[in-house]
C-alpha cells in the first residue's frame, strides 16, 4: 500500500490563515509563512495553499506570498485560488509551487485542464472539489462555496480525469469545520471511480478521522486545517497513531 499524506491547508485572506465553518464565520490562524515553516518542520507530506478570496475578487492568487511561503519549506506545495489561465499557473509555478489547483476556472472552462495538463503535466495539476449534499446528490459549489451548480460530483470528477487532471482534491462543505469526520462514503465511492488520487478535505476532528478516510473513505491523503493551526493534533502525534492502526505513513 502506499504511503497516506497528510496536508495542512492555509486558507488565506488578507495575506492572513483563516478558517472558518461550513466555508462561512472565518477567524484568524496566524501568519501563513510561519505556519508553513512550522509544518515542514513537524512532519507533514505536502502544504495546501488557498487563497480564499481571489476568484471573488477576481483576480490572481497572492504570487509574492506563495514565493515567501516556498522559500521556509522543502516538502510538495499546492497552490490553488483564481487560477484562470496559463500564466498565472507559470507565475505560481515560477514562484515556488509544485502543483496548481482549480476549481471554479475548471468548472466554466473545462478545456483548461486539458491545455495545463499537456503543458505542464497531470502530476501538476489539482482539480478542486467542493460539493455540498443537496436533494439526494452531490453538487459542486464555486467561488469559496458561495456559487451553486448543477454539476454533479462524481460525474464531475471522472471528466477532469479523462481531461488530465491528475489529482482530486474533494471538500464536502457540509463536513468542513465541524470536526465530526470526514464524508467518508462519497470518498470511497470517488476512490472507485477515478485512477487518480483522492485528499479527503473537510471534517477533521480527531485522530480517529484521518484513520476512518483512509480505511473507510480509501483516501490517498487527507487535509485539514484548524486542528493543526491551533494545535488540537500535532502531526507527529496524528502519524504515530496511523502508523499504529497498521495505515503507512512516512515518519
């Protein structure tokens, strides 16, 4: 079995890590280049970077900070937020991150996955998920959560797989914040579908989550944020703990 990633995620506003519930009531989590530096130092996998705000306020995402944030840390950096073109995927990549994630841009323009896929390769590109359970199925959500679609998540996620994309990152925005677990069927069901990876994203609360999307949800990785940025699970701690539920990590 492969090694299980974990992933800290800065949300980031202002130049600030926020974090909020069900995508909404945001509160400051400190500045987003200690953080980073602070969780390649204690053992994470990769870093989730995402500014919250961009595709709102219609612009790119923040590359002076990615650039600052890539300079303290030595593991994998995602960076997703606005992304809406080619070049602002070459200002992150020129700036110091690894892999590039879209979702709204993805959604209103799908032929991007296929263009950024053949230039600079599945393994750089992240296709963003947030879906929220509405009527009896699973529908994406744009701009932060605050844009409903009719778009259905599985059939969804299978298309920007055929189209290249070669990493899913899938957020339930009804788990996000609540630390009550993450939604574990709609993981394990995605896991069967597509040929990529899958971070499980939303719902983490106690060690025994991160254990449950892996076994249970068959993640690839899971991501979370709050836990980590007010010390409620020590990423040390969390990797001894799936290590001793016989789940393979890298400590």
């Amino acid at each position: 079995m492969l090694t299980k990633r974990i992933i800290p995620c800065l949300d980031i506003k202002d130049g600030r890590t926020v974090k909020g519930i069900n995508f909404v009531d945001l509160r400051d989590a400190g500045d987003p280049v200690e953080l980073a530096a602070a969780y390649a130092r204690q053992g994470a996998d990769e870093l989730v970077f995402l500014d919250i705000a961009a595709t709102e306020e219609n612009r790119g995402t923040l590359a002076e900070l990615v650039r600052h944030v890539a300079e303290q840390i030595d593991i994998p950096f995602t960076v997703g937020g606005g992304i809406s073109s080619e070049s602002h995927v070459e200002t992150l990549l020129h700036n110091g991150a690894d892999k590039v994630s879209l979702n709204s841009a993805a959604v209103r323009n799908p032929d991007l996955i296929d263009s950024l896929a053949k230039k600079y390769g599945s393994q750089c590109i992240v296709v963003a998920l947030d879906a929220k359970w509405v009527e009896g199925q699973w529908l994406i959500h744009l701009v932060g959560g605050k844009v409903p679609t009719e778009v259905e998540l599985f059939s969804w996620a299978r298309e920007v797989v055929d189209r290249g994309a070669g990493e899913l990152l899938f957020t339930s925005m009804d788990h996000d914040g609540t630390k009550n677990g993450f939604a574990n069927e709609a993981l394990a069901r995605m896991s069967e579908e597509v040929t990529v990876p899958v971070i499980a994203s939303g719902g983490a609360g106690t060690r025994a989550h991160f254990a449950d999307a892996f076994l249970e949800g068959k993640a690839d990785a899971a991501l979370a944020a709050s836990v980590f940025h007010f010390n409620e699970i020590p990423i040390p701690d969390l990797k001894q703990y799936l290590s001793q539920k016989g789940i393979p990590v890298r400590l």
